[in-house]
C-alpha cells in the first residue's frame, strides 16, 4: 500500500511538473511563434506573391543546407557536452565552432564563385540575383545554430530564450524597416544577414563569458562526427518531406504559386506552433521514463499527448475550415486570396502532423534513430513523387493534397512504432467527444457569422468560450483534469 501510494505521489509530482514546464515552454514558444506570425504579414504586405514565393524558396534552401555545412555537430554537442566543464567543454565546443565556420565559409565561397556560371537559366536568376546575400546568411545561419545548441547543452534556457527571442525580434524589427523604406526583396535580406550576424556575435560573447577562451586543437572531435555524420542524411530527408515542394511548385508554376502556396502553409502550421510547447518537454520526459523503465507511466504521458494535442488542435482546425476567408484576410493582402481554398486542408494536415510527434519523439527516446531514418527517406520519396504527378495536372491543390498525404503516413506509421514499443491505449472516445464540442461551436459561430458579420477577434473569443461550455456541460473535462490545471 505504501509502495503504491509513493508511486501514485511520484506521478501527481511529475505531471505537475511537467505542466509547468509546458506552460513555461509556451511562453517562450508563444513570443517566438508570434514573430513568425508577424512576419507573414509584413512580407505578404510588402512583397508581391512572386517575390515572397523567392524568399520563402531561399529560406528553405538555406535550411537544407544547414545539415551539411554544420556537418549536424550541432546535434551531437546537445549529446555529448552536457557534463563536460573547463579544458575538455572548450577544446570541444571551440573545434567544432572551428569546423562549422570553416565549412560553412567553404560553402559560400563555392555558391559565389559558381553564381555567375549559372547564369542564362531563367529559373535560377531570381536567386542568383541575390547570391552574395545568400553566401553570406549559410555562414551567419550555421554559426548561429551552434550557439544555440552550446545554451541548450547546458540548460541556460533563460539565455537560449533570451537569444532566440531576440533574434525573431531583431529579424523582424530590421526587416520591417528595410521593406517599410522601399528597399524590397533585397533589403530584407539584407536586413535578415545583419539580424543574424548580430545574434552569432551576441551568442559569441556570452559563451565566451560563460565557457573561456582555448585555442581549438580538434582533438576528440571524431566521437562527435562519428555520431554526427549519420544524421545529416535523416535531417536532409526531413526538410525535404517539409519543404521540398516549393521548388516543385516553382519549376512547374512560377514562384508567384510558390507565395500563394506558403502564406496558407505558414497559416495552417500555427496548429504546430500551438503544440510546439508539449513536445518540448514532453522529448525529455518519455526518455527519463524510458531509461528508468517505467512503462506505465511512459503510457500515461502517451494517451495524455494525444489527448492535450486534440483538446487543443480540434478548435483551431474547426476555425481555419470555417473561417479560412477572415483568416487570410488578417494575415494577407488581397492578392493571396486564393490561400483560402487550401487553408483547411493544409490546416487538418498539420494538426494530423502533430498527433504524429509524440509517437516519433518515443522513438527518438528508445534509440530507434534508424527506423526514422527510413521513415524520412521514405517520406522525401514520397512527397516528391506525389507532387511530380498531382502539381502539373491539380496545380497547388495537387501540393496540398500530397502534403496532407505525407502527414497522415508519418502520424499513422510513427503511432503504430510506437504502440509496438509500449502498447498505449488510443483515447478515441475523449477524442470524438472534442472533435464533436469543436465542430458544434464552429457550426454555432457560423450560423452567428451568417446572420450578422462577426469580426475575427469575436469569433477566437466566442468560439473558445463556447468549446469550453460545451466540455464542462458534457463532462469532457473532468473534475481530475480541472484541479490538475489549477494547480499548475
């Protein structure tokens, strides 16, 4: 009896603690998604979709290229420093700095010399225009990961926040002004390289304040690039999954669908970005519970995942498939008005998506880092393919539809993985009834809508009150989860 209410203890402990973490993880997660959120507005304002289709195609092919200029050291300092202190944490983190700055260098000096040979394809002078800025943010963009990872490694979350938050600030407030002044395309880039050097040089100096000085002899840097190395290819097949479309839309479209395609992509992943605090926490916590084999709890944490992730998720996908018009219209210009017919599905896919990540962060936790790495592949494959045969005959629906496609393989394979590993228990009835409140409030708001033109703040307002109503009436919350929430 003492051992089982010492465990019933433990759990109420760590829930609540992993509750607060969550919601200090949204804090942050919240002022950072709100600066992307921003900057769909400020771009789409300032940019014509052509334009906004080539920076959204640039800031893709720089984060493609990342895994392989940091050659995913980044990755492998989040493994292996935390514990490392004095001579061996700086021979470490200052060689692999070394290492990505020289690679990184290397990897712009070859696109600034092979920019003018390029020349005379006609789909390539629109970034060979800007091929200079483009050198100069692979670099800026590698250095500033690197940073990034050093304060996770050792759980300075306070200045980890601090830089990122700083930097979406910096990003936007800079880019703002460079647009705002008519200097374009190019002056946001402009403005996006001077944002960047600012953050690897603020970073710079507080890891020097904080790790010392050495001189790097890159010694024992290659247990970091032995484990490194396998992960570039499984992060290169991610991002092409994620955004290896666009090139697709552009070859066959011209990147005036690549904007149009991205302003609804960007609208319908703050459904990500409203999950994104969960799954921060919620990586560590399965692999605690993992390595400590504790398989019940680890199926607790699971069930509740996906039951959080639809409490939440089922409200904003009923909005975004109800609403898409007043949505864009927030958001975007005019001119991006045909965003709208694409929002809900993009919207379900992400949502769809995110129901996926706990069962991928599980195996992460169980080292089935192989398994992911297939998956990946298989993905890539996948997108690429469908989106080679639907986009010339569907146009941007035929992207939509090959995105939500992917999506469903990635949650319906990672789910099943991971209910190999430990066999948790699918919530279906709980998620039914969210699914049911969601689209009855959706429905109610529409009829409200039809009758008397509601303004976009009513209907988040109106329809989050009356979701909650319709829960506490019906009982999908309980009276457990409601004192769970208070004492948080």
């Amino acid at each position: 009896m003492i051992s089982c209410q010492r465990l019933g203890w433990t759990m109420h402990s760590a829930r609540t603690k992993f509750g607060r973490d969550v919601l200090i993880a949204g804090l942050a997660s919240f002022f950072r998604s709100l600066g992307s959120l921003l900057m769909l507005p400020l771009l789409t304002h300032s940019l014509s979709p052509a334009d906004f289709g080539i920076w959204e195609q640039i800031e893709v092919g720089i984060a493609l290229a990342l895994p392989w200029v940091t050659l995913q050291l980044s990755g492998a300092l989040l493994r292996f420093l935390p514990g490392l202190q004095g001579r061996a944490a700086q021979e470490i983190f200052y060689s692999a700095a070394a290492l990505v700055a020289g690679s990184s260098i290397l990897a712009a000096l070859a696109l600034w010399w092979m920019a003018p040979l390029l020349g005379g394809h006609p789909q390539l002078e629109p970034f060979l225009a800007h091929a200079n800025l483009i050198a100069l943010l692979v670099p800026l963009s590698a250095l500033g990961s690197l940073n990034a990872s050093y304060f996770r490694a050792y759980r300075l979350m306070g200045r980890h926040t601090l830089l990122t938050l700083g930097q979406s600030g910096g990003e936007l407030v800079l880019i703002a002004w460079a647009l705002h002044t008519g200097l374009g395309l190019a002056g946001g880039l402009r403005a996006l390289a001077v944002a960047r050097a600012a953050l690897v040089l603020v970073g710079g100096a507080m890891i020097l304040a904080h790790l010392g000085w050495s001189r790097p002899h890159f010694s024992g840097l290659g247990a970091y690039l032995r484990f490194s190395l396998p992960q570039i290819p499984n992060s290169s097949f991610y991002r092409l999954f994620d955004a290896g479309d666009r090139y697709v839309l552009s070859f066959f479209l011209g990147n005036a669908a690549v904007g149009i395609y991205s302003s609804a992509y960007a609208t319908g992943g703050i459904l990500t970005a409203l999950l994104a605090p969960l799954h921060f926490v919620l990586l560590p916590a399965m692999a605690e519970l993992w390595n400590t084999q504790r398989w019940e709890e680890l199926r607790h944490y699971l069930a509740r995942a996906l039951r959080y992730s639809c409490l939440l998720g089922f409200p904003c996908l009923a909005c975004m498939a109800l609403f898409p018009g007043p949505i864009l219209h927030l958001l975007t210009p005019r001119a991006f008005d045909e965003a709208a017919r694409y929002l809900p599905l993009l919207a379900l896919g992400f949502l769809v998506y995110g129901l996926g990540i706990p069962g991928d962060q599980l195996l992460v936790a169980a080292g089935r880092t192989r398994l992911l790495l297939l998956l990946n592949l298989g993905l890539a494959s996948l997108n690429l393919l469908a989106n080679l045969l639907l986009v010339p005959h569907l146009k941007i629906f035929g992207a939509v539809l090959a995105t939500l496609a992917g999506q469903s393989v990635y949650t319906v394979v990672t789910l099943f993985l991971a209910h190999r590993l430990t066999a948790f228990r699918l919530p279906w009835k709980a998620l039914l009834h969210y699914g049911g409140s969601a689209l009855a409030a959706a429905l109610l708001l529409r009829l409200a809508d039809y009758w008397h033109a509601l303004p976009l703040p009513a209907i988040a307002v109106g329809g989050a009150a009356i979701y909650l109503g319709l829960l506490l009436l019906s009982g999908g919350i309980s009276r457990e989860e409601l004192s769970y929430l208070r004492r948080l």
